[in-house]
C-alpha cells in the first residue's frame, strides 16, 4: 500500500495532544492589537482544540500525526 501524503497546510495550523485531541491556535491574536484590551490579548494566547465535528477530517489529512 502506497503512503499517505501530509496536508502541508493542516501539519502548520494543527497539532495532536498525547490523548489524540487536535489541538489549534486561537483566531485574531496576529495584528490590529492596539484596539483589543490586555484580556482579550491575553485570551487568544492559549490554545484552543479543534470541534468533534471537523476533528475526523482534520485527522485525515494529517495521517500520521505531525
């Protein structure tokens, strides 16, 4: 059976947790900070996990983990 190829985009934006969770980066912590408070800053620097809804085909893009 043939390799599977990595979705290059999926492997930048997406990372598994050791549970097998897909992990993500917060939106809108990149520019036009100025006009957001210290608390929303703040918030968008954790990470957030990918929905059970999308979870399937994010995995599939990304066959063997990162």
């Amino acid at each position: 059976m043939p390799k599977l190829k990595t979705n290059k985009a999926a492997k930048k934006r997406y990372n598994y947790t050791a549970t097998g969770k897909v992990k993500r980066t917060t939106a809108n912590g990149r520019h036009r900070l100025a006009t957001k408070t210290p608390r929303q800053k703040m918030s968008r620097k954790a990470n957030a996990y990918a929905d059970k809804t999308v979870e399937a085909g994010i995995k599939k893009l990304l066959p063997y983990g990162n």
